[in-house]
C-alpha cells in the first residue's frame, strides 16, 4: 500500500477578520497556485512570523480563509522563534503555543501556532479499497539511507480528499524525503 | 537496551593546515565545553559556510584538529545552502559536496560536506555487555507524538567511547527528541 508524499513547509491559515487586519480592510487573498488538496491554494501573500527569541520572515499564507487563525511550523522552526506549540490535527488549537503574525497593514498576536500531527487524506474510494477508518492511526515506512517507521500518522477521510500523506519538514528532511515521493503505508496494530 | 542521545548540531572538523588558513599562522584552537566523546571539545571559534545558494553564520568548530576538514551538516541546512552532500560516516567524505568555509583570515573551498550517518557509540563494555558488533546497524525506536523508528544506526566500538547515539538536528527535530534524552536500541536482523 503506497501513497505520496505531500512535503508541508510552514505556513499560516487566517480568518477573514485577520486578512483584515494584517492586509487591510475588505482585502481579498489572491491565489498563486492550487494545492494537491481540493479547494486549498497557496497565496501571494506572506507574513513573518515573531516568537519570543526570533523572527521568520517570507511565511506563505494558504486560502482560503478559516474559521479560525491557524500556524504550522516545524519543531525547527519553533527553537529558532523560541516558542514550544504543541503536536495537533488541524483545527485543534488546544493549547497552541502565542505567536506574532505580522502584515504589511498590521498585526496580531494569538495562541495559535501547532506542530502539525502527521496525517494521511483519505477519500471514500480509497478508504473502501484499503480499509483504512478515520481518525485512526497508521504509520509510514520509508527504505532508504535515513529510512526509517513514522508512527502516529492520522487517517482523515472526505470525498474531497485527494490520497496523499502529508509530512512537515521536519520528518521530510530527517527521512530524505521529498515531495510527491512514494512511501509505505502500515496498518498499526 | 536504552540509550541517551547526544544532538549533534551543524559543526566543522578542520585540520591544521586549514586552521592556518582560516584563524592565522600558528592558531591554535582554544576549547570552550569538552563534549561527551573522550578528548572532543567544543571551541570557542566559529566560521561561515557558504553554498550555491545561501550562507550560514556562526557555525562551531570542534576540536582536537583533524587529518581532513569535514563539515556536517542537516539536509535541512543543505536547502538552505544549496548543496547535495551525501549520507556518510564520519572520516567517509566519498562525494562529499563541494563547500566554503570563511574564516576571520581567510578561507577554503573543497569537497567536505556531508549529512553525518546516525550512529551509536560504543565502548567494550558495552559491546560485550549488548552483544553489538562494530560497524553493524541498529535502529532506534521512539515512542511519543511523533514517535517511530529510526533505521541504519551504525555502531563504531572504541575503548574511549562513551556509550551514545548521535544523531542529527532533523532526526531530533522529526522526533521531538532533545540532548541527553534516553531511546530504545532495537537489533536489526
């Protein structure tokens, strides 16, 4: 059982009312490309991101916008803005470590940044074919120099979702993976 | 069988002919930590490494000098370069890819970057102890959020080493592991 590899660099997801604040009244995000997930884009627009020791200049926003402000970085990224976010699924923001998003029109500070939690898209065609149930775990192998078990990866499934797992950065550079690259997938016990 | 971690950050051995050549005539390195490995030392000095793409400051060199300069690096810093260097064990620089390193007095530029191969130091005690034998692999399991398995840990026995894996910034990163946590050793068939 195979699957791609979806490489995640860091990035931001806002609300409308934050694209407000950080890009100015009533401004529109603009797409620069689409992503492998259904309806998901990269922007033009970036913003830096302000911990308490450091700065990341250059973060890419994605769209469209949210219901509520998310930031994914790597574990890296966190010792170098000297902050501590928790490992979350998407759209969980319990306990996400405060952080500074600045724009060229403002800025706003929230608890907001999460590492990512390592998570496999499912659609309902995959997900019958291979048996796989949401929000289950399964993990990924990898055979190669650096090669290695990545547990803990999270099933979600949506008839939107294209079959893709996606890894931060981080796991990515440890493993010698990039993106779009075939790995394993293991049922965990 | 556990084992503590020792993180190794980017770092640079160098030989005396390249000390010359960066800190002056007749420098000598001076020492500012000894490290875990009998007689390794932290120094005070630290150079610039310079890529195809981008420059990293303030990197640390390790001492005692050495009959080769090597420079090791993460695959995460060698994006940031722009180089490919190759997975290799220390004193292996086989198609290690082509690197600067600035000095306050000058610099050098030859073949000595590579991503250090995870390995797990070993001392005779040890070894008869685990029945591990030198130059074999084993692999490292970690169990938390981002938990896995780690393979081709090599093992290097010595009588002045101190019992401890090395790995790298992105394999620490990956797997939310800091300096001196304890890992499980796992006997690869």
């Amino acid at each position: 059982m195979k699957v791609k590899v979806g490489v995640s660099a860091r990035h931001v997801h806002l609300t409308k009312e934050d694209v407000n604040i950080l890009f100015g009244k009533n401004y529109i995000l603009t797409k620069k490309a689409d992503l492998s997930q259904f309806g998901q884009y990269a922007c033009n627009e970036q913003i830096t991101l302000i911990g308490a020791k450091n700065t990341i200049k250059n973060v890419r926003v994605l769209g469209p916008e949210r219901n509520q402000t998310q930031v994914e970085i790597s574990k890296t990224d966190s010792y170098k803005l000297g902050i501590n976010p928790p490992v979350r699924n998407s759209g969980d923001l319990d306990n996400a470590a405060l952080i500074t998003i600045v724009g060229p029109c403002g800025q706003i500070t929230k608890k907001a940044a999460i590492i990512a939690a390592r998570h496999l898209h499912v659609n309902k065609q995959e997900q019958i074919k291979y048996g796989l149930i949401n929000k289950k775990n399964v993990s990924i192998k990898v055979n190669n120099e650096k090669g290695g078990i990545l547990n803990n990866v999270s099933i979600r499934v949506d008839d939107n979702y294209s079959y893709e797992v996606h890894l931060d950065t981080d796991d990515a550079n440890a493993f010698l993976i990039k993106n779009g690259d075939e790995v394993e997938i293991i049922i965990e016990d």
